[in-house]
C-alpha cells in the first residue's frame, strides 16, 4: 500500500481532521497569519496560541513535476506540485488527475480526499476538467 504521514506531536491533529476529510490551515491568535506546516508557535510573531480554521479547500497550481517512475503502489505519470492555497501557505502535495501532461501553472484546485486503509491524504485536482 502506498505509505502514509506518520504525524508527530505538532502535526497530530492537523492529520486528524484531514483522516475526517477536512482540510484546516493552523492561523495565530495573535498576529492572525495563516502558516503551513502545522506548528506549536507562529513563525512570524511566535505566538503560541494557534488554532485550525476550516480552509476552503481550493487552491492554485505554481509548479509541479510529473514522474514516469515512481515506488510500489505509485502509477506512473503521476504529478508532485507546490500549490498555494486560498489562505496564503504553499504546500508539496499530489495532483489528482488521469493526464498530468496537461496540467498548466496557475490552474484552479480543490482539494480532495484519497483512502488509504483507515486514513485519508490530502490531494489537489484541476476545478475544471483538463481539455
Ligand atoms: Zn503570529
């Protein structure tokens, strides 16, 4: 089976709602700054009050590489991208799509959710079908 994170402490209950296919963006009470990746202090003010906001889930595609080989359980071409959510942060995450050669910078996202055994990892797809 394809692997899944292995959440530490500050990482826990981020990965927890994202197994309820909820994707959150952990924000500062303090200075009101959205951040990724999920952490115990804010890297702009550090304040230690940070809370997880419900994001909403669409994001835009700034860059990506689509792999012809990957490990076990992977089906090539799949593609690996840097996209920048709705909120503010960027993050590394799997696109979802059935022809990567396709995909084109700035397309609009939105996340979705794939099953692996009784977790869930966070993918992007194209919000439009790929001509
Ligand atoms: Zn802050």
């Amino acid at each position: 089976m394809k692997p899944v994170a292995l959440p530490t402490p500050d990482t826990r209950e981020w990965f927890d709602r994202i197994d309820l296919g909820r994707l959150t963006v952990p924000r500062c009470r303090d200075c009101g700054s959205f951040f990724l990746y999920p952490r115990s202090s804010c890297p702009r003010c550090g304040g230690r009050s940070i809370e997880l906001v419900d994001a909403a889930g669409t994001a835009t595609l700034l860059s990506f590489v689509v792999n012809q080989r990957g490990p076990e359980g992977f089906e090539p071409p799949y593609a690996l991208a840097i996209v920048q959510l709705a909120e503010g942060p960027r993050m590394l995450a799997g696109i979802a799509t059935t022809d990567p050669a396709e995909l084109e910078i700035d397309v609009p996202l939105r996340a979705v959710f794939e099953e692996r055994g009784d977790r869930k990892v966070l993918y992007f797809e194209p919000e439009v079908a790929q001509k």
